[in-house]
C-alpha cells in the first residue's frame, strides 16, 4: 500500500509534523510504502486557471498542466491508496502552501458537468489533519468548522471519505516568556503540551 504524507506547515519538527511523523511511523510499521513531503521545501504556484487539465482529448486532460516542483508530489498522489494532508490553521485555514497545493490536487480531477463523475484515479483513503492554537470549544465560535467542512467536502466529492484530525489549543513556540503572548493562558499550553501531546501522536489514524 502506498502512503502519501504530505506536511503543509513550514516547521519540520513542531506539532504538525510532529503528528504527520506518527502516522507516517505508524503505516510503515503495518508495511506501507510511506512517502513524507514537507512543502516548504519545494518552489511551486497555485493553480494557475489555465483549464488545460479540462480540454476534451488534450494531453493534460484531468492532469495539472503546470510543471514544477509540485508535479512529482502531485504524481505521487496520483499513485497512492492513502493520503493524508497536516496543515497547521493561519488565518483560519490552511497554510498558502497547503492551500495552493491542494488547489492542484483537487482542481485537476474536477470537471463542469454531472453527465460524468470526476476525473480522479480509483477512490482512495484520505485525511486531513489540523493543527490550531485556539481550544477546541471556540472552533465553532472562529467559523473554523465551516472551513474544514469545506476542505472535506472537496476531498469527498473527489476521493471518497476523508477523515478529520484536530489538535486545538497547541503550544507554538518553546519559550513564550520571549515574545508578546499575553492573550494565552501560557502556563495552561505548555502543561497541556506536555500531558496532553504526546497522547494524540497515539490517537491519529494509523
């Protein structure tokens, strides 16, 4: 089985990745053929509206006629059963970087009538796993919900079912006494770190 891990926050070791790594760990050990790509490590646009990906007979039909480094990850999710998308939540949704790829992943399989279903390869797995500082009781209160639903909705209409992860009320940086974080019951973030954490690296699908 192949697993494509896809890391859309631009920190390689804090919370997402952190969680991205769990799971990654945890289908490699059942057997899986497990890629890990972090996104800020590669140079590549949004989707550009070219619509080449929608021209009836043309060499890109239902492909993203674009090439850069984004292309070898976008065959590569292609190719796999499962993917799983982390992104931590800036702005109330997903990072730019996460944002433009999934702009790629998902517009290229799209088409403009229900005379035919989309594009996409066989149905595969997916998830979506989000990382945000504000505590899960207010998600709704920030309209978060709406914009996960909304994520989820599309990697449905494409994929099949696409499983959701949350991890709210995350410790952002080491050391808060450093910055001007006062908004944040700061003593409540790092306990929670500490107890609370490690124990969702469990809980993630695996």
């Amino acid at each position: 089985m192949k697993v494509l891990i896809v890391n859309g926050s631009p920190r390689k070791t804090k919370n997402t990745a952190s969680l991205l790594k769990s799971v990654c760990k945890g289908a490699a050990s059942k057997g899986a053929d497990t890629e890990f790509v972090h996104l800020y490590d590669l140079k590549y646009t949004g989707c550009l509206s070219c619509f080449k990906c929608k021209i009836v007979g043309g060499k890109s039909y239902g492909r993203c006629a674009v090439h850069d480094e984004l292309t070898p990850v976008l065959q590569a999710a292609h190719e796999a059963e499962v993917v799983i998308l982390g992104s931590p939540v800036y702005l109330f949704c997903e990072t730019g970087m996460m944002r433009s790829f999934m702009e790629r992943f998902v517009f290229q399989y799209l088409i403009y009538t229900n005379k035919k279903p989309p594009l996409s390869p066989p149905k595969k797995a997916t998830a979506l796993v989000y990382t945000m500082n504000i505590k899960e009781k207010d998600i709704d209160a920030y309209g978060l919900n709406h914009a996960i639903a909304a994520s989820k909705m599309f990697m449905e209409r494409i994929f099949g079912d696409c499983e959701i992860f949350i991890c709210s009320d995350t410790k952002q940086v080491d050391d808060y006494s450093m910055y001007e974080m006062d908004y944040f019951d700061t003593t409540a973030k790092d306990k929670r770190h500490v107890e609370l954490f490690p124990q969702e690296l469990l809980t993630l699908p695996q």
